[in-house]
C-alpha cells in the first residue's frame, strides 16, 4: 500500500505508450497481455498494460477489466 501511495506521488504518469504488440501461438504470453493477447508497454518506465484492440485504448482500471471480461463472456455465449 505504502508503495502505491510513493507511486502515485512520484512515480511515472504513463504518457507515451509503445505500438500495441500482440503474441501468438506458443509464445510465452506477459501478464498484461494474458486478458487481451495484447499490450503496450510505458516507454518511460516499461510497465506493461492490457490493451483493448477492438476499442483502441489501454485498458487500466480494475473497472474496465470487469467490463471486458463480461463482455467477452457474453459473446462467448452467444
């Protein structure tokens, strides 16, 4: 928690994101692109983040991940 706060203060605002890279086949997957199969990576820092290509926009938010879950889920069962 303490780090998250220290993050929060000083750490990187995540401006300038890299080209969104998708991996397929066997390849070893990153966590961030484990959800959508695709991320972009901070280009400051290097954290990655899930990135929605359908919408064209990181997804970052705990809010948001629900929503994509549950939307994949209900075309999944459709």
């Amino acid at each position: 928690m303490v780090a998250k706060l220290i993050d929060v203060l000083f750490g990187c605002r995540h401006s300038r994101y890299s080209f969104p890279v998708t991996i397929r086949g066997t390849a070893r997957r990153p966590q961030a692109g484990a959800l959508t199969g695709t991320y972009v990576a901070c280009l400051d820092c290097g954290r990655e983040f899930r990135y929605d290509w359908q919408e064209m926009k990181v997804i970052t938010s705990q809010f948001e991940r629900r929503e994509y879950v549950a939307s994949l889920a209900t075309k999944h069962a459709a």
